[in-house]
C-alpha cells in the first residue's frame, strides 16, 4: 500500500469546510474507485437505464453497449 501523498493530505484536510453534499459525493467516488480495484464493481440502476436509453436512442452503437454488458458481466463473476 502507497503512501498517501502531500496533495491527498491537503485534501483531507480541506474536507472540513465542504458542504455534505460533496463529502457524500466523494464518498460515492471513493466507493467506485474501491470496487474497481477489487473487481467487484456492480452497475448501478442508473448505470444499467443508461445503456438500455442509449441503446434504445440509437445513440451507441450495438457494439458499443454489448461491449459495456461484458464489462458488468465481467464484473459479476
């Protein structure tokens, strides 16, 4: 595990002064980030309507949104 950097500690530093509606963002980023580098990451509600709109839209291509399913499915195992 990586030393934390002088950037982060500044950082940490100033989450004193956010609002909590950014603290709860960075906590949902902070979480993400953890999933991903644990391969655990599951697609969100939000995430998976996304897809299904963009595909439905025209907007990504069939390749596109087959390509993002296997990275969930991917995820999923």
């Amino acid at each position: 595990m990586g030393e934390m950097t002088a950037t982060a500690k500044k950082l940490i530093e100033r989450l004193a002064s956010w609002p909590q509606e950014d603290i709860d963002k960075l906590e949902d980023a902070a979480r993400a980030i953890e999933e991903w580098r644990s391969d655990s990451y599951r697609a969100t509600e939000d995430e998976l309507r996304a897809i299904d709109e963009a595909d439905a839209s025209g907007v990504a291509s069939k390749e596109d949104v087959e390509a993002a399913f296997k990275t969930f499915r991917r995820a999923l195992r």
